[in-house]
C-alpha cells in the first residue's frame, strides 16, 4: 500500500446526473474503479497528496477506497462545487467533504465540519486546515467531484476474478 493518498477532481457534463458524474469521475481518472466508501479518517503513516487525476491502473472493477464529495445538477449555467478539506495530527487526520453552490459556501462548511473533528478527538494536533474545492458551472446537466483516493482494498483478490 501506498504511503500517500491521491486527491483527484473533475468535472464533467452528459444526459444525466449519474453520466455526469461518471463523467466527472473520468476526468479525475477514477471512473473504472468500484468506489468503497470510507469514513474520513487518515491513517498516521499516510499523507494526502494533490494530484489532479489519478493515474495508476488498479484494474477495472477493482474495489477502491475513497472518500469523495460530489454535486450534480440538472439546471443549465448552474454552478455546483463540491470540496475536501483534512487536518492532521500525531496520531492520524480526518477528511470532510462538503457540497454547495459555491466554493465560498463549500469552504465555510469545511471549515466549520474540520473545527467540530478536532473537538471530539483528544488528539495533537499540527500545522492549518487544507481545502481543495473545484466548482463547475454546467452546460445543461453537470457534476463535479473531488476525491481522495486511498487505492485498492488490500482484501480485493483481482487474479481469481473474486473478493475474500
């Protein structure tokens, strides 16, 4: 496993919601993974690194972590944005995603979600928040994400077509 995690973003516009996002995650360089869900929590020994689009090939359908923020809409010239923002510590981090109509509004959220993670950890905190926020103004329908990509699950079996 990889000492960094990826954080990629993208936009993109299609008939639907859902192409957009797929859309979108093409063109931060995710969309042939199964995306697995985590729960914002960056383990001590990785470190969050910002790369635009990832661009290793863990196999199609191979389960990949992520923990990611996305916004759609359906509304022509409407802009949405959507954005990570993490903290360290000593003893690990925390990343929270956040969706609006703005970078402005997604920014102030981070923040306030980041404020509210340290103050429920008992943790040694060091150094400042960092945000990344992408927005998108779309065409007629349109999707934005950004993405921190923790890489394939350890337990994903690839050769033998099957998960353990």
């Amino acid at each position: 496993m990889s000492d960094t995690i990826d954080l990629a973003w993208g936009h993109g516009d299609a008939g639907t919601p859902l192409s957009a996002f797929d859309a979108a995650l093409a063109d931060a360089g995710i969309h042939n993974y199964n995306l697995v869900t985590y729960s914002s929590v960056i383990p001590p020994n990785r470190s969050v690194v910002r790369t635009g689009r990832v661009e290793a090939d863990y196999g199609v359908g191979r389960p990949v972590g992520t923990v990611h923020a996305a916004a759609e809409t359906t509304r022509s010239n409407e802009t949405v944005a959507a954005g990570l923002g993490w903290i360290r510590a000593e003893e690990g981090g925390v990343l929270m995603e956040s969706t609006a109509g703005s970078e402005a509004a997604v920014r102030s959220d981070l923040h306030e979600k980041l404020a509210d993670a340290k103050a429920v950890r008992d943790w040694n905190w060091r150094g400042n928040a960092e945000l990344e926020v992408r927005e998108h103004t779309v065409d007629r329908t349109g999707a934005v994400v950004v993405a921190a990509v923790y890489g394939p699950l350890a337990y994903a079996d690839t050769s033998a077509g099957s998960v353990r």
